[in-house]
C-alpha cells in the first residue's frame, strides 16, 4: 500500500519549516532530500553514528527516527555548526590536528561534540565517552580526533565564558 503524504514542521537549524513527508520517511531521509546533505546515511540500524543530528539539543540518529517524530520540535544539523569558510571551533582542531581522513563520520562527530559542549561546563574521559561512543570511525583510529576535542575542552575548561 502506499503511505500517505502527509506534513512535519518542525524548527531546522533556527527556522521554523514545513515539509512534505510520508509516514514511513526517516528523519535522515527528509533532511538529505531537503539539501542537508552534511548528516550521513552509514549502517541504518543505529549503529554508526554518520546520520547524528542535535533534536532538541540531544544527539540522536536520525536514520531510526521518523520524520513525523520531529514535529514541533527543534532539529539541528552540521550545515548549523560550521561551513568551509567558517568552521567551528572543533572542526578547526580537526583539520589542524591532521584528524579527517575520508570525513565520512566528522558530521556526526561534531554533532555529539556540540551536544556534549552545550550540556556539560565540566569534562573527563568519562564524559567524553559518553557522548563520543555512540560515533564509529573506520580510518582514523580516534586518537586525533579525540585529541581535537580535548584540545577545544580545555580550552573551555580554562576559559568558560571566552570559549562559549
Ligand atoms: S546511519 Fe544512523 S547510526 Fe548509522
Ligand atoms: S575519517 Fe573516515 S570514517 Fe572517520
């Protein structure tokens, strides 16, 4: 049978949006069909990470959520965090650190970071795993990319309102 087209709206990167959907549509799905291209499809299953994007400030994966489950709320993407001309703090430590190979799972990395950098004033391993595990990387090994984001912890660690 074929699902019903139906409308989302829901807040995207700031804007309040409404978009044609269908009950069956996942969430990563209507955001690359829209043009936000920067959250990844990867496993599918929850597994990977590629497709994190912030709902109302929490990293969640939007290949497992559907469309319809963003209603009335606020979804962020990567396309919010930084551009190539502009990039972020954190994706500025990554490019400098030598952190990116294929980049297919930096998004979404940088989507748990930002959760992580928006919820918490504090950091130790502990955390950082917390909000990092959730994000798998077949090229680098993590260490760099772990060491980007110490880097842009301490510094927020040793100067809170500078950094934020
Ligand atoms: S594509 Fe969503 S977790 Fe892998
Ligand atoms: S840089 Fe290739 S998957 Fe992480």
């Amino acid at each position: 049978m074929t699902p019903t087209s139906a409308t989302v709206s829901f807040t995207l990167n700031g804007e309040p949006q409404t978009f044609f959907t269908t009950p069956n549509e996942k969430l990563l799905d209507l955001l690359r069909r829209e043009g936000y291209r920067g959250a990844k499809f990867g496993c599918g299953q929850g597994t990977c990470g590629a497709c994190t994007v912030l709902l109302d400030g929490r990293a969640v994966y939007a290949c497992l959520l559907f469309s319809m489950q963003a209603e009335g709320r606020e979804v962020r993407t990567i396309e919010s965090v930084g551009t190539l001309d502009k990039p972020s703090e954190f994706q500025q430590e990554l490019i400098d650190g030598g952190a990116v190979q294929c980049g297919y799972c930096i998004p979404g990395m940088v989507m748990s970071a930002t959760a992580l950098m928006e919820a918490e004033d504090h950091y130790n391993d502990e955390i950082v795993r917390e909000y990092m595990d959730g994000n798998l990387c077949r090229c680098t090994g993590y260490e760099k990319i772990w060491a980007a984001l110490r880097r842009v912890l301490d510094r927020r660690e040793a100067a809170p309102s500078a950094s934020r």
